[in-house]
C-alpha cells in the first residue's frame, strides 16, 4: 500500500473542507481551492480527518493513491500558511521591479520582459545597491505559484561557466571548468 496515499489528513480548525461527487472544495484563511479526483479513489471525512483508498493494487490506481492525498494536503496547508518562492538574479545590469502584478525584468536582453502574473499571487521584487535583485512569489496555490516560478526562470536559466541567470533562492549549480590555454 502507498505510505503516502494511506496517511490521513487532519483538517485544521478554521479550514472547511467539502466533498461533491469527484470535487473536493478547501476554504482556508487565506483562499478556497477546488481540486476534481478521480472517482475510483473513494474519500473518507469524518471528525476532522480525511482519508484516501484505493479499489485495487492496480499501477494506475496506486498512483493516484499518493498523487490525491498530496494535492489535496498541498490545498490545506496552501489556504492556512500559504506557500512562498524566492528567486535571485545573478548577473551584471539584471534588475527586476514589480508595479501591481506586472513583473520587469532587465536580464541582458536589448528589451526588458514584462510579465503580468495572476491575481492569486502576492508579487515583490526590489533591486538593492550591492545585492543581487529578487523576486519574492506567495500564494495559497502550490501548483500555480510554482508553474509562475519555474516560467520566470526560464527566461534565463543559471549557465554553468559563470552562474549568471534566475535562480531559486539557496540552489546550487553546478560549476564547469572552462576552457584552458593551449601551449
């Protein structure tokens, strides 16, 4: 059986937690999140905790075993803490700035990339003399924030010779030697 898939979750006091049919509704001090399973795994809330089980130990179904009960704990723990991702840029003249939900970046290109993020995440980004820029992403949905995340990184993605490019705050990259003089 799957560790994961057959621990409970415990829903915390000010989280209200709704099953219709296939659809499991979350409201939390922080948003309300909806999340569609799959009918053949069946869901079970009774006194404050919910548990997941299977029909069978077919492959596909012990997947989605795990794969529910981590998203439906993702939409717990997103409506009472929330989640947050920093990201770093490294590299000389990168800038980022942030008005509303619109996102600036200046990443060496001849243009500078606007981005408007969605309105469920809480956007800060500040560049300081002698520190490298940050953008600082927070929201209540694990999945959108880290879809956000991983597209602004994309933009320039760390390279391995100099480390140059966005970064997610404290990730290591991996250093390659260059090139050495022929003699």
């Amino acid at each position: 059986m799957s560790r994961i898939g057959k621990a409970p979750i415990t829903v915390p006091s000010g989280v209200t937690l709704s099953i219709e049919g296939a659809t499991v509704t979350v409201k939390g001090p922080k948003g309300e999140l909806k999340e569609v399973i799959d009918p053949e795994i069946t869901m079970d809330y009774q006194d404050n905790v919910l548990t997941f089980d299977r029909p069978s130990d077919h492959k596909d179904h012990r997947s989605k075993h795990g794969l529910y009960r981590s998203l439906v704990n993702n939409m717990i723990v997103g409506v009472t803490e929330g989640y947050a991702i920093s990201l770093e840029l490294i590299g000389v003249g990168f800038r980022a700035s942030s008005q509303g939900q619109q996102l600036t970046l200046a990443l060496g290109y001849s243009h500078p990339i606007v981005m408007m993020l969605p309105a469920e995440i809480k956007l800060e980004a500040d560049t300081k003399k002698g520190a490298n820029p940050y953008v600082k992403l927070s929201s209540h949905d694990k999945q959108l924030i880290g879809t956000v995340a991983a597209k602004i990184r994309s933009l320039r993605k760390p390279e391995p010779y100099k480390g140059k490019g966005i970064r997610y705050m404290g990730e290591q990259v991996r250093r390659k030697a260059g090139k050495t003089a022929a003699k």
